[in-house]
C-alpha cells in the first residue's frame, strides 16, 4: 500500500468512526414512547411480532417509537410499556 492510499483508508476510517458516534450520541438523546404508534409505523419488535411496522392497531400500549428524551409524555405515551388500549382501531 502506498502513502496514497494510506492516507485515503485513514480519512475513511475516521469518517466512519464520527458517523457511528454521531448516531450513538443521538440514540442517547431519544427514549421509547409506548402508546403513541399508528399501525404500521411502530420502531421494533415486540412480544407480539419481530419487526418495525408491524403494529396492528394504532396507539396500542405495547408498541412503541423512538421519541425525543422528556417528550414522550407530553405526546400521550408511557415510557414503559402497559396493557392493551380497550377500542384500539385497526388500520
């Protein structure tokens, strides 16, 4: 390898080291909100399935979305997850 491409690897290397910091720092800035996820729009997995988007029913207190730390609340969540919503409407 010459000086060249030592260089480019080096640059590289330490653009992806900012980036995966960048979204370290930024995950640190977020917390789960459940209750508050449409149908089809939840973050992750839950008990009930394995994967983002699955939610069945909107608002269902068991699915859940990254928010911005301290809002969840303030959007009608719970930051820890809860029974069912009775009346829950399917999509």
């Amino acid at each position: 390898m010459n000086q060249r491409h030592a260089l480019i690897a080096a640059a590289l290397a330490g653009a992806c080291a900012v980036n995966a910091q960048a979204a370290d720092h930024a995950k640190a800035a977020q917390e789960k909100c459940y209750g508050i996820a449409k149908a089809g729009q939840n973050d992750c997995g839950t008990a009930a399935h394995d994967c983002a988007g699955q939610a069945q029913a909107d608002n269902d207190s068991g699915e859940w979305k990254f928010v911005a730390k301290g809002t969840c609340e303030q959007a009608g969540g719970k930051p820890a997850p809860g029974a069912a919503k009775q009346g829950a409407k399917s999509k």
